[in-house]
C-alpha cells in the first residue's frame, strides 16, 4: 500500500488528473447502484452543488503542501487515503444530485453520466424541470442567490495559490540535501517498483571515479546486491586488514550506505589489478555492519572502563571519572579556573565534537555527557554539563 501511494503522489500532473477523474466517475456509479434517489433537484440547487463539489477539488490540491512532511514521517499512505476521500465524497455526491436532477428533467435517472461529459453536462444545468413548481419573486430570487453564491464559491477556492514552480523546486532541492526525504522516497519508491528496479535508478549516471591510486570500472545491480568493480593501480594500494577496517568503518557510516542497507541491499566491492587478476573483495550489508558496530562498541567500552584517573588534559583541568550505562559515556571534568561561561560552553562542544573518538561515537548511537565542575578544597562545585548526541553534535560521512 505504501508503494502504491507513494506512486500516486508522484505521479505527473495529467496522470494524476486522469486518476481523480476515474475515482470520482466510479464512486459515482457505485454509489448509485448501492442508493437511487427517488427526490429531484431543481437546477439553481443543482449548479450550486456541482460548484461545491468543484470547490472541494480545488481545494484538495492543496493537500500537496504536507508532501513533505507526510513524507519526513513516513504518512504518506494516510495522505493519499486523505485525497482518495476527499474524491470519494466528490463522486457520491455528484453522482447522486446529477441522477437526481435527471429526474427532474427527464423523469428517469438514465441522464446522470452527463455530469461528466464536457458541454453535455450543459443539458442537466439549464434543462427545464419537467414539475410545475410554483413561480414568484422570492423563488426567483433565492434560484439567483444560489447561483450567485456557488460562482463565488468556485471563484474564491481558484483564487488560492496552490504549489507553484518555486514550491516544486524547493521540494525537488529538499529531496537532494535532507537525507530523512531522500532514503524514505527510496523506500517508497521500493515498495513501488520493487528493490532492483530502485537500485538500478539510484544508480545511473553515477560517475565513476579515478585517481592515482584506483580506477572504478563499473557499478552493477544484480537483485539486490550492487556490485562494483575497480582497478587498483602498481603496487602502493596495500589491500591489507587496515585498509579493510578502514573500508568497513567509512562504508557503514556513510548516510548514502544506510539508505542502502535500509532498502536490504548489498554493496559489493571486487577489487582487480590491472591485468583483471581478483585482488580482494569486501561486502558490506546490514549484517556485516552489525557485527563492525558491535566489536567498536565494545572497543570503546573496555577503553572507557580502562581510562586513568585522575588524567590531567592541560593547564585547564583533568577527567575525574569515566563510565559507560545504556549507550552513554559520561565523563566527568575538573576545572582548575571557572571558565567564562557564556562563550566557553559552546567553544568545548565544538572542539569536542571535532574528535576523532567522539566523533565515531557518536556515529554509532552513543551520547556523551561531559560534567564539568570546578575544582575546589574538600571537592568539587558544578559548572555545567555538556551533551553530544547524533542531534547536537552531528558527525556524518556522505
């Protein structure tokens, strides 16, 4: 269902067009079969109801405002349900105001498809009513007032500015920098066409690069699993454990392999000399990546339980205690001066945000807490407290 409404929402504006128009025709129809109206409807009533009925079209285009957050929150199928509706609604009750005036003015409701024929629809609003009703001044004039109001109506609803070209373009350039949109309009987009199909969009017209040390051949899909192949070039690219560790660290904290890894794809790298000799080949999945955050995850526990205490940093201060509780490692700070607060805070957060050891932390989900308290006889006074998360302290690899 996601894949499906995924796929209505993005559809083209005539493709889209045609789809509300069938939707409308046939809850039309099956409204009708299901309840025949037995009452008719005079023609001013009728006009005045088919301008409702537009109006409530108008103004479900507007329900594009919230593509982008329904996609942010992954609701996309409640917003298609929302226009599926609204179009329902829209169907039932043209159908049966229209089988309703054919009564009126034919004496059967055969007539009612009419509402939907361009020029033919003509003949519902200005055919006579085939009943006598009684004719005066304030008949005449409330037939004018409901004319007058469903024109306004319509008028009005038109006047609305719907998205516009600025609007498209900035949802196209947010679908390129937000990282959220872009892997769940590729999830969506999975559902829609399927992995393979997905995988093989996401990339073509990726360019292949080269340099000094190495030169990509090709990218492949192969269900799902994404195989590229590259050309080391001489002798000084060492293909050794490091270069391994390094690989796997850079690849299973890249945001672009997450994407990956939440459609349940593989990225399979084959690495070949330049005669076509197989060197190594390293594969990464959600698996594989798994098993890479859990051995650091321990690494970094078992270095954190190992720090020394008290371990003076700098003429400023040293760390107190270190400890590790439910993916959060506290340290605690000894401060030698009070610092001035106001800049000082946020200066500490950025030079500690640009660790290399914070930094892979916090890739992996951990948050750091730093307490900081200053240095005083008989114990210590508090200071401030510092956190850094994936939100406060983003630190991301493309």
């Amino acid at each position: 269902m996601d894949g499906l409404a995924y796929k209505l929402l993005t559809a083209g504006e005539f493709e889209f067009a045609v789809i509300s128009i069938v939707a409308v025709i046939m809850a039309a129809g099956f409204t009708l079969m299901l309840y025949r109206p037995a009452w008719t409807v005079s023609r001013s009533a009728y006009f005045a109801t088919l301008c409702v009925c537009v109006a409530a079209g108008e103004l479900s285009y507007l329900l594009q405002y919230l593509f982008l957050d329904a996609l942010k929150q992954r609701q996309l199928g409640r917003l298609a349900f929302a226009y599926v509706l609204i179009w329902l609604t829209i169907g039932a009750v043209t159908g049966v105001i229209s089988a309703a005036r054919s009564w009126d003015a034919f004496g059967t409701m055969v007539w009612w498809p009419l509402a939907f024929v361009p020029f033919a629809n003509l003949a519902l609003i200005f055919y006579p009513s085939r009943q006598n009703r009684p004719v005066g001044r304030g008949r005449r004039l409330s037939h004018i007032v409901l004319v007058v109001c469903g024109l306004v109506l319509v008028g009005l609803t038109r006047a609305i500015p719907g998205p516009d070209e600025d609007y498209l373009a900035n949802v196209s350039a947010r679908m390129q920098t937000d990282t959220e949109l872009r892997d769940n309009a590729m999830i969506y987009a999975s559902d829609s066409k399927g992995l393979e199909a997905t995988l093989k969009s996401m990339v073509k017209g990726v360019p292949l690069p080269d340099n000094e040390l190495s030169r990509m051949l090709s990218i492949e899909v192969h269900g799902n699993v994404i195989v590229t192949t590259t050309e080391v070039k001489g002798s000084s690219f060492v293909l050794d454990e490091v270069w391994r560790e390094q690989n796997t660290e850079r690849l299973c904290l890249s945001k672009n392999q997450a994407m990956f890894m939440k459609l349940g794809a593989t990225l399979k790298n084959v690495y070949q000399s330049s005669s076509g000799e197989k060197l190594s080949e390293l594969t990464i999945n959600t698996e594989t990546c798994n098993a890479w955050r859990a051995k650091k995850e321990k690494e970094i526990i078992a270095d954190v339980e190992a720090t020394k205490l008290s371990q003076r940093l700098d003429n400023m201060g040293a760390i107190t205690d270190a400890s590790y509780k439910d993916k959060t490692v506290t340290y605690r700070y000894a401060l030698y001066a009070a610092p001035p607060m106001d800049t000082w805070k946020m200066a500490t957060k950025e030079a500690m945000c640009d660790q290399d050891n914070f930094k892979l932390m916090v890739q992996l989900g951990m948050t750091i807490r730093a307490e900081f308290e200053l240095a005083v006889t008989g114990g210590g006074v508090p200071l401030d407290v510092i956190v850094m998360d994936a939100t406060s302290c983003p630190a991301d690899l493309p």
